[in-house]
C-alpha cells in the first residue's frame, strides 16, 4: 500500500502526507483488527478490538480518509466490545478496497 501505483488519481492527500496515512491505518489494523472479511466484492468488514478511544479513533481516521478519498464510504459501528468498520467502494475503485484488504490482513499477521 505504500506503493504510489494503488493509489487513485482522484486521492487529494498530499503526497507528502500519504505514508503517515498509511501508517496509521496499519497500525490500526495491526493493534486492533480481529476479523477481516470481504462480504461482496464493493465491501469491506473489519472488526475490530474496542477499548479506551477505539471509537473514536477509527471515526476519526475515516473521516479524514473520505475527506480526501471521496470515493470510499465508511460506516462505523460500535459494538460492545468491539467496533464494527464497513468499507464500500464504487465498481471504479475495486482495486483499491483489494489492496486495503490486503494491507490490513498483513499488517494483522506479521510474518
């Protein structure tokens, strides 16, 4: 994912300011991601482990990443002990999701 090539002509995040965004979401993924699955090709499921701020964190970095890639639509929903994040894309941007996908499993099972 921190390859130039995945990301979309249409991010507006300043170059600069792409590998902290990545770095953040892996560590999201890599300190809270418990279950990864991809219930249609469009859509995304990541649950993760909740806790002190767990909610909002995760509202937060989605609320930056659509404000700069408008092509994702998050949904983000608290559970009891877990927070729930979905993650759609247009038909467009399937490559992406994939490749979220991928960096989120990853980043989940370090070798």
């Amino acid at each position: 994912m921190t390859d130039p090539a995945w990301v979309p002509q249409s991010c507006t995040l300043p170059t600069e300011e792409r590998p902290l965004r990545v770095a953040e979401w892996e560590a999201l993924f890599s300190e809270r991601l418990t279950v990864l699955s991809r219930p249609e090709p469009l859509h995304l499921r990541l649950d993760l482990a909740g806790g002190p701020g767990a909610v909002a964190r995760v509202r937060d970095l989605a609320k930056r990443e659509s404000g700069c890639c408008s092509f994702f639509t998050f949904t983000v929903t608290p559970g009891e002990d877990s927070v729930h994040l979905d993650i759609t894309v247009d038909q467009a941007h399937e490559a992406v999701l994939a490749a979220l996908a991928v960096r989120a499993g990853a980043a989940r099972d370090p070798r």
